[in-house]
C-alpha cells in the first residue's frame, strides 16, 4: 500500500526504498538529483563516465512507480570536464529511451539572477535543463494551470491587424508551422513557453543545491491535480514537499542524508503549522 510512505520522507536510498512501493502510485516525479562531480562533500560527487550506470537503477524503479499518465521531470545539467562539455546528461536520455522512457519535452530554466563569470573559452551558465519523460505519449497534462499575462505587447500588436494576421498564417520557411494573430485579441491570458524565467534560491541556506521553490510548483501544477501524489527522490532539503503541500498535493520524499531528512521534516511542519486550510479539508500529516 502507498499510504503508509504518504506525507512522509523517508531516510535511505531511493532505489532501494522504492522497491517497496507498488507499480503504478506515483502522479508526478519531480527531482534534481546530485550532477556529476558536483557537491563532493555533500553527495560524493559521481564521476560522469559512471553517472549513467549510477542513475539507471533508479530509473527503473521511477519508470515502475509511476502511474501509466504521470510525468517524470528530471532537473540536471552536464558540466565541463578538461575544458569541453562532457556528454553524460545526452548519454542518459538515449539510456532512457531504451529503458522504456518517452522523452517528451525539454524545459529550460533560466537563472535571472544569476552573477556574471568568466572562464578561459565560456561564460558562466545561467540556465538548467527540465527533461519530461512519460510511459507513453498520453499523460496528464493541466495547460491551463499555468498561463500567463499576456503581457503589453497585445497593445500594439493586436490594435492593427493585417489580412493575414486573421487567417492561419502559414510559416514562410514551409516548416507546417502556422499562426492566427486575431485568435489573441481579447484575451487576458496565453500560454507560456518552455523557457522558465525563474531567480535562483538565495534564502535556504541549509543545502548546497536548492532550486525556488517556484520550480517545482510550476511543474506540480501542470502535471498533477490537488490529492495526487508527488515524489522527489532526491528530496534534499524539503522544496518539493513544500510545494506540494502548499498546492493541495500529497508528497513522498526520499533522502540518504540524516542532515536533510532532519531539516526536510523541520521544513515540512513548519509549512503545515501555518496552513490551516489544509487541516480544516480532513488532510493529516505524520510529524515524525
């Protein structure tokens, strides 16, 4: 039974502790798992001729626990080894289509805030990628949750339409891509793109790696509904259980860390004392 590993975070290592849950009883997969090399003396820092080998085990459990229209996100980013890109994030997105993973979409996040460098032959990175995989090409998926202003733009561009702006205007590099402007005038709200403007975590100084927890949350709305369940494998410091339970969502959280699961839980009561709402709807939590 899932309910037992509900609203809780469970100390261990996730391929282990997952062979426990049952097939198909997680909605939604969001984690960021520790990169290669990265945080040795948080994580050990796996080498990333290895990371491939290291990450699919787990894989394999996540591919087994997810429910048949839940969605994988997995947080990552390749790093640069002896002056090039190493290949180690492309590597595992072909080892997991051959494990039996549709490799859906590619988000990027992009870290606005984040401060300027400089190497011998780069610049300092400012974005991480969010791969979605799925068990097949139907999954769930709230588009809606997510809109956005359409923004000032509509304005000008919308005031003056051409001919063609109200018909499907087809691309001019015949790509079968094609637009009708006027399907926006009078609308408050547009869908976004894949890119993700978001400020990196400045205020949780408890972890070495935290995202915002607007990342999660952006991802929780889109993939899941208020009661379905969300896991982070990797769950760190808590983000991703406090999002979800600030959107009406169960969570299960894993973590190999003492530290973490420890300030993980501290994290999680805190949210919960200050949301009565969620007590008032008959959701129970376990303070262990």
């Amino acid at each position: 039974m899932i309910d037992k590993f509900i609203d809780k975070i469970i100390p261990g290592f996730c391929e282990e502790e997952l062979k426990q849950f049952p097939d198909n009883s997680i909605d939604l997969i969001f984690t960021s798992p520790p990169y290669a090399d990265q945080r040795k003396n948080t994580y050990g820092g796996i080498e990333p001729g290895v990371y491939v080998e290291w990450f699919l085990p787990k894989s394999e459990q996540f591919l087994r626990v997810l429910k048949p229209k839940g969605t994988f996100i997995l947080n990552i980013k390749e790093r640069v080894v002896n002056g090039e890109r190493h290949t180690y994030v492309l590597d595992l997105i072909k080892e997991l289509k051959i494990q039996g993973w549709v490799w859906t979409e590619e988000y990027i996040w992009h870290k606005k805030n984040s401060f300027p460098g400089k190497w011998p032959n780069r610049f300092r990175d400012s974005w991480e990628r969010l791969l979605q995989f799925n068990k097949s090409k139907k999954f769930n998926f709230y588009q809606d949750e997510v809109m956005i202003p359409v923004g000032d733009w509509a304005k000008t561009r919308l005031s003056n339409l051409s001919d063609t702006d109200q018909l499907r205007d087809e691309s001019r590099v015949s790509s079968g891509f094609g637009k009708n402007i006027s399907n926006w005038v009078g609308r408050e709200k547009v869908y976004p793109t894949n890119v993700l403007h978001m400020a990196t975590e400045c205020s949780n100084r408890d972890h070495s790696a935290v995202f915002p927890e607007k990342l999660p949350s952006w991802f929780i709305r889109l993939f899941t509904q208020p009661g379905d369940i969300v896991l982070d494998p990797f769950i760190g410091s808590g983000t991703t259980a406090v999002a979800a339970i600030k959107l009406d969502r169960r969570f299960i959280g894993i973590e190999k860390d003492p530290k973490f699961v420890v300030i993980s839980n501290k994290r999680i009561q805190n949210i919960q004392i200050g949301l009565p709402s969620i007590a008032e709807n008959g959701r129970k939590y376990d303070d262990d």
